[in-house]
C-alpha cells in the first residue's frame, strides 16, 4: 500500500487540504501545499504553503491531488 501512495503522491506533487484530523494543531482546511516525501508508514510529509510542516495521513486526512510533480508541469504534463 505504501508503495502505491508513493507512486500517486510523488515529491513535487500538489495538495490541497479538505480537513484534518488533529484536534490540537490542524492545518486549516483550504491550505494548499507540496508533498517533500512519503515515508515508510505512507505519510505524506508536507510543505504547506503557509510555512506548516505537519504530514498528511491517507485515510484519516482529507485532500486532493490538485496537479502533477513540478517534474511533470516542468515536461509540458498537464495539472490533474
């Protein structure tokens, strides 16, 4: 299963935030960010666009994809 999240969130890949569930410090919902790596446990270790580092849990956490890796807008791919 990590494997796959890896290949769908690759570094350089855009989310967007839709809720959170961390009841002490969420990221605001609507908060749009970079994906810097996932790990072992299939977090998505996150830059978020507000200077926040908290990591995405696939499952738990709600967000979308909103366009390809950098890689891939760099190569003339399209957003998703």
């Amino acid at each position: 299963m990590v494997e796959l999240i890896k290949m769908q969130y690759p570094a350089g890949s855009r989310i967007e935030l839709h809720s959170m569930d961390d009841p002490l410090s969420p990221v605001p919902a609507g908060t749009k960010g970079t994906v810097l790596f996932v790990d072992d446990a299939g977090q998505l270790h996150m830059r978020w666009d507000n200077g926040r580092t908290l990591a995405l849990v696939p499952g738990v956490d709600r967000f979308i994809r909103i366009n390809g890796a950098k890689k891939d807008k760099e190569k003339g791919g399209e957003a998703r």
